[in-house]
C-alpha cells in the first residue's frame, strides 16, 4: 500500500509522456496527442481508474495487435441527424471523438443528432464525451457498452452485462454545466482495478461472490460480480444502454463482449452511442443556462438534511477536482508510477520521474 503522498504531475507533462510512448509504438503523432489529451482529461476530472492508469494494459494489447495504428475511422452510415461510425479497431478515444464530432455536426444541422459506433474499443472516462457538446451550447449524452462483462443479470449468476455507462453533460451559467457521469453498477470496474494495484480493500457493496456474499479483496474480483446501482434498476438500466450502445449499432454486447482485461488480440467490437442537443433547436440558449442556473440555486439553497453539510449537483465534485487539478497537478501514486516507468523503460522514453 502506498503511504507516501502521491507526487502532482502537470497535465502538460502526462499527455506528453502518454504520446511519446504511444509515438514509440508506432502510432501516429496526431493520434497520440489526441489519446494522450483525452486519457489525461479523465483523470483531471477525477475518473483515476481510466486515466493514464490505463496506459499499460492499453500499450499490452497494442503489442498485441489488438489495436490498429492506422485505422481508417470513417461514417458508414448516415441518414439525417443519424450517423454510424466504423471504428477499424482503432483506440476507443480517436472513435468516440470521431462520434462527438459529427454528432456536433449533425445537430447543427437537424438540431439533435444520434452517432454511434461499432468496432472500437474501451475509451476511458464517459463525462469526457458528455462534456465536449457543452462547450457548443448544446447537451451531450454518452452510452457505452463496458469492455468486459463483470455484472450478472439480476438474480442470476453468469456474467453477461457490463458497467454500461451512461454520462450526460448540461450547459449552465455563471454556475457552470451540470454532468452526470455513471456506471449503472455501485462502482465501475475501474476502480477495483485501482483498488488492487493500490494494495486497498474495496467497500461492500461494489462486489458479491457466487453464494451472493459481499466481496472485498479486489484481487478476487475476476470470482466475483459488481452490484447494480438500485438492484434490478440497474440492470434493467444496463440491459438498456447495451442495447442501444452495442446491439444498435452492431457492435458486441451479451456473450459477444470480449474481456478487454484478459485478451489482448481479438477485436472486441465495442460500441459506444453519442446523442447531441442543440439548445438553439429549442430556444434561446442563455435564457435555457439561465434557468439551469436557477434550479441549481434553488436545489443547493434548500433545507439540509441531518448529516449533510451542503447539497452538490452531479457533477461539481468532478468539475472542481478538474479545476484544482490543473493548478496543482494530477497525483500519481507509487504504484502507478513504477508500473509507468516500466512502460518507459521498454521503448526508451524519458520516464514520469524524469520529467519532474
């Protein structure tokens, strides 16, 4: 268990770092900078577990092959205001903001607009997505089918359903958006990930063993399932979002879905859905911040309950951890950094520790 402080690294210094060991794998400049910035705004937004975390698993199945380095993303469907994304097996990030961006585009046109995609791969953080049609005026929602099944259907006990996602991003006013960014289990699988390289236990709740007992040893999460958020709501949620994300658009869902975790090699088809509004289709969109900006006043403002010290809306803590992280920096703990120098030291880049 690491008990120094984790050491801050400026977000500048992660996504160059991330780049330069991508660019040493073979995969072009564009394409790593755009990974490596994308990796890097999840952990400045908090989601730890699908930051640059992630980037020794993803350079094991790059060595693999189990990533194009040259793919060639491109619509292969579009009718009106619906478009689908070939993905080619590229890095899930450069697919999905392939999706963000004609699904901005198409909802300047049509005023909302529904992109999804199929052959590509884990993406890392769901608000990312969710957050980038804020920045237009217009409200972001993002669905993914997760990249390994870890969830049992609701009284069941095969593992045939994953975290699937959901994050919606609201534009607001002087308050700031509002983004909802969630797994439809009590904790993505991520976090177990984190968990186990950190040497910590995990909190009842997140996971149950095959008798339904409460598991803790994140190491034994692959002998285990995730809990969905709210019982049968959450898988009944789950169920939904795969297929929309993955059944929808042609891509893996069910038996179908490939343990990104464990199998480095075969395509696993993963499928990801971007809807965009476009607050000018509806109204005026400052009057509609402008409101957003009143209900968040009128939410926050209202009478506690015993035990609480302040009323947050989804999102603000990921949004202030963003805002301080860009001051002070991202922590990377002992572990992760060992693990990273290794990825370093492999294809001869300057390490993390060397950057400082």
């Amino acid at each position: 268990m690491d008990v120094k402080a984790p050491l801050l690294f400026p977000a500048a210094t992660l996504r160059a770092f991330i780049s330069d060991v991508l660019t040493a794998h073979g995969m072009p400049v564009t394409d790593a900078d755009m990974v490596g910035s994308l990796m890097v705004e999840a952990d400045l937004h908090g989601s730890d577990g699908h930051g640059v975390f992630r980037l020794p698993r993803y350079i094991d199945r790059l060595k693999a092959g189990g990533f194009n380095l040259h793919p060639d993303i491109r619509v292969d469907r579009r009718s009106g205001g619906i478009a689908r994304v070939h993905g080619d097996d590229a890095m899930g990030h450069l697919v999905v903001k392939c999706c963000v961006d004609e699904a901005i585009a198409l909802a300047s046109q049509h005023g909302v607009a529904c992109v999804g995609c199929h052959h590509g791969n884990h993406a890392g953080a769901a608000g990312v997505y969710a957050m980038m049609p804020v920045e237009h005026d217009m409200i972001g929602i993002y669905m993914a089918v997760g990249s390994a099944n870890h969830m049992a259907p609701w009284g069941g006990l095969d593992l045939l359903l994953s975290t699937n996602p959901i994050a919606i991003g609201v534009p607001g006013g002087s308050g700031g958006p509002v983004l909802l960014d969630m797994a439809t289990t009590n904790a993505a699988y991520g976090k177990v990930k984190l968990a186990a390289q950190r040497g910590d236990a995990i909190p009842e709740g997140w996971m149950i063993d095959a008798d339904g007992h409460p598991l803790t040893d994140p190491k034994q999460a692959a002998h285990g399932s995730l809990v969905p958020i709210g019982g049968p709501k959450g898988y009944g949620l789950a169920l939904m979002i795969g297929l929309l994300a993955g059944t929808l658009n042609g891509a893996a869902m069910g038996k179908e879905v490939v343990d990104f975790n464990t199998d480095d090699k075969t395509s696993t088809n993963t499928g990801q859905t971007v809807i965009v509004i476009d607050l000018k289709a509806m109204g005026d969109p400052d009057q509609f911040k402008k409101d957003v900006d009143r209900i968040r006043d009128e939410l926050t403002g209202s009478k506690l309950r015993p035990g609480f010290d302040e009323i947050r809306l989804p999102g603000d803590r990921a949004l202030a951890t963003r805002t301080r992280r860009l001051h002070e920096g991202v922590p990377c703990p002992t572990a992760l950094l060992d693990s990273l120098r290794a990825v370093a030291n492999e294809v001869g880049v300057a390490s993390l520790d060397d950057r400082i």
